[in-house]
C-alpha cells in the first residue's frame, strides 16, 4: 500500500531488478536522498566464471579401413584434396587395363561418388601427369596413342559450377612426354621435365617447362632451365618448384640389359622461383647421394628428399637431406630410427611431422614385395620417431614405391596402388603430438 505521495522506483541492483518504496511527505520526491539511498543500496556484483572453451580430444595413432571404392584397382592414379573430399582419377592396371575414369571419397561419410567421364582425355595413356586446384583437376601427357602432348581439365561441381570436362590446347603446349611433373600455382598448372615419348629409347626432354592457363585455355613458356633425369624427387610451395636426382639418361628397366647401364643417377638438383620466372641449379655439398625414385616433399620453406634406388635398381638408400633454399644448404637425415630404404608408397607433412609408409626396398620384384612399414620424421629436431603398424595397418600394395596417398589436414588416404593392383584403402591418424 502507497502512503500519500509514496512513489515506487525501480532501480537495477546487480543482475536483478528491484523495486523500491520510498517515502516523501508533503515535501515531495528528494532526490539527493534517493540518489544516497541507491548508492547505499547497490551491491558490487560477483563477478560469474566462464566456463573453459571445449577442446575436441586428439584421436591418438591409427588405422581404419575404409569403404571399397566402385573403382576398378589401378596403379599411377592421381589423388587430391578437394576441400571435402578425397579425389581420385586415371591410371592404369599393367597388362590389363587404362583408365579415364575417378571418383571422390568422402572420410566423414566413409562413402563414394564416381565423377563424370563424359569428354575426359582418352584413357589409352600411362605415366601421364595430375594435378589439382582451385576446382579443376589437370591431366596432362603420358605413354600411349592417347597421351603424347594432350589433356583434359575437369571442372569439380560446385554451387555455381557444372561437373564438366574441357580438353586442353595443343597449340604452344609441351612437346609429348611421360614421366613428368605437374603442379598449380597462383590459379595456373606448370609442366616440367620427363622423357621424349616420340622416341623409343624415351630421352630427357629438356627446358624450362611451360605453364597451362586453364582461364584462357592456353600455354606459355617459363624460363629455360636444368635437363634433370627420369624418376627425378619433386615438391611445391608457395614460392618454389624443387627438382632432385633422377637418372642422367633414358628410362633404366630392371632386368633389361639392352636399357641398363645406358644411364647414371645423379646427386644434382635445381630450384624454379614462381615470382621471378628463374630457375637456379642448387649445391650439391651434403646433399644425399646420387640416386632415383627418392620422394620430396615441402616443409614449410624447406624440402626434404628421402629414400630412393640406386642407377640399376640394386641398392636401396634410408638416407635424405633436408634443403634450406635461403641458404642454399644441406643438411643431412638422421638414419637413427629411419624405416628401411627403398622409395616410399607414401610422404606426406602434416605441417609438424613427414610421414614416410610402404617401402619398396626389394627393388629387383616387380610384385608386391615391399613392406608395410614407415616412420616418422621431426624436421625440427633432425630425428625419427615410431609408426605404428600393429593398429590394422594394411598390407603393402605399392609398385616400385609410387606414392597413392595424401593428407587432408588431418588424416592420410592411402589407395589402390601394386602389382598386381589392389582395390584396397586405409585411413592413417598420426600421433596427437605429430600433426
């Protein structure tokens, strides 16, 4: 009950609001009393603790067998991070089949989706090169009547975008090769280096290389640079192609003795600058012995070579060097903890650790013969640490240590691969402290 001129005020106390009788008597409101009453009368808030924000738990080291994939098995596919999938395309199955089909793999569903091969290249081509970015996927040359200087440019389905293929211009294109590389950078595909498919004894094709502008569907060339030799280590960054080894000569076959001996592996290696459109040959002190089939892969700035056969196939290498294009330096591998050498079916970074699995290092067999084994290198510290395999580690299915496998940022796919080839693949989670 109000009480003669008794107002109610409401005033906020804390969190909560409260309402208030004050009194005033024939004198009407006094503010300086209720102003000294409010003051008096508000507590000084508890401060409320926040909760700590919810880290998702590391899943720990392990192996998981994924979904078998509607694709028939296959060796020298291409594999890609499309963002949400993997993508897989191309290959071939030796003595049986070509292939100018893929599809893409989702991990987060465990499930496959075959793409289009409506207008894709022509299938009746091997050794041919892949690569991948913004969208699109380039294929480009390799062995066959349906390789020589052609390709195709497969465009993902997007929101604004239609599942679709183009073929690549001839015009100014590469001349024909197998055994190259292809990577994008700054929305364009660069070509470089393989052997003449034009002549039977498959030389060197030498020059700087070119680079395919899927935009205009046209080619320019780069600078001119380094002859480097088959089965050369390759690698990309941001700023940098980084080319290593390789034999001097044409392709060496195991076992023939028409093609043996024709060539030398080499030590040697050179560095393209995507900027500045220079190629720069790279010193050769410390860097790891002469050798083929290494694997390469960035680090940061940085490359690290690792692995590989000797000319002949008759020797494997657990060695490596770790190069420093700011310094033009190397620095060697550690050996201590290093799995057995031999070429790697897979190298990947994680962007804290290479991960190195399946070593061909029974170079002579062209079956199955490698082991399902790897490690794990720290870059930083110059020492290997433990792969597990005891954790449903598939069985090995490489040939000749040809790397079907790659990461996404998380986890690495490794897929099909082998002679004979297997439709098999696996999901590999690194250690917590490794990725």
């Amino acid at each position: 009950m109000i009480l003669g001129n008794q107002k109610t005020f409401r005033v906020a106390l804390g969190l909560a609001s409260t309402a208030i009788l004050f009194s005033s008597c024939g004198g009407g409101n006094d503010p300086a009393s209720l102003n000294s009453f409010i003051a008096n009368s508000t507590p000084t808030p508890t401060p409320t603790s926040l909760a700590a924000p919810s880290v998702p738990a590391c899943v720990g080291e392990s192996w998981q067998t994924i979904a078998t994939s509607p694709l028939a098995a296959r060796d020298e596919a291409g594999i890609f991070w499309t963002g949400t999938d993997f993508l897989i395309y191309g290959g071939v199955y030796w003595g049986v089949s070509k292939f100018n089909d893929g599809a893409r793999y989702n991990p987060t569903t465990d499930t496959w989706t075959m793409i289009s091969s409506v207008g894709a290249p022509s299938a009746d081509r091997w050794d041919a090169s892949y690569a991948y970015g913004n969208n699109e996927l380039f294929v480009f040359g390799g062995n066959g009547a349906g390789g020589g200087n052609t390709g195709g440019l497969y465009h993902i389905k997007t929101d604004s975008q239609a599942e679709s293929w183009t073929a690549s211009s001839t015009t100014n294109a590469p001349t024909p090769r197998a055994y190259h590389v292809s990577y994008f950078h700054n929305s364009k595909f660069y070509i470089f280096g393989g052997n003449d498919t034009t002549n039977s004894l498959m030389p060197i094709v030498g020059g700087g290389g070119k680079i395919y502008d899927p935009a205009a569907n046209s080619w320019t060339s780069i600078a001119s640079g380094p002859t480097v030799g088959s089965y050369f280590a390759s690698a990309s960054n941001d700023s940098n192609l980084f080319v290593f080894g390789g034999t001097s000569s044409q392709i060496p076959w195991a076992g023939n003795t028409t093609q043996n001996g024709l060539s030398t592996v080499s030590n040697s290696g050179a560095i393209y600058d995507y900027a500045h459109d220079t190629w720069k040959i790279i010193s050769t002190v410390n860097a790891p012995t002469a050798r083929r089939s290494a694997r390469a892969i960035a680090v940061g700035s940085k490359f690290v070579v690792w692995g590989g056969w000797s000319d002949n196939e008759d020797n494997t290498f657990n060695t490596g060097g770790i190069y420093d294009p700011s310094t033009d330096t190397w620095t060697s591998m550690s050996t201590a903890g290093a799995p057995p050498g031999g070429p790697a079916t897979a190298m990947i970074y994680t962007g804290k650790r290479v991960v190195v699995w399946g070593i061909d290092n029974n170079p002579l067999s062209s079956i199955n013969q490698g082991v399902n084994i790897g490690g794990i290198f720290n870059a930083d510290t110059n020492n290997w640490e433990t792969l597990t395999t005891a954790l449903n580690a598939p069985a090995y299915h490489g040939y000749q240590g040809q790397s079907y496998s790659l990461w996404n940022g998380s986890e690495m796919l490794i897929w099909s691969g082998g002679y004979p080839a297997v439709n098999a693949g696996s999901i590999y989670t690194p250690p917590c402290g490794a990725k």
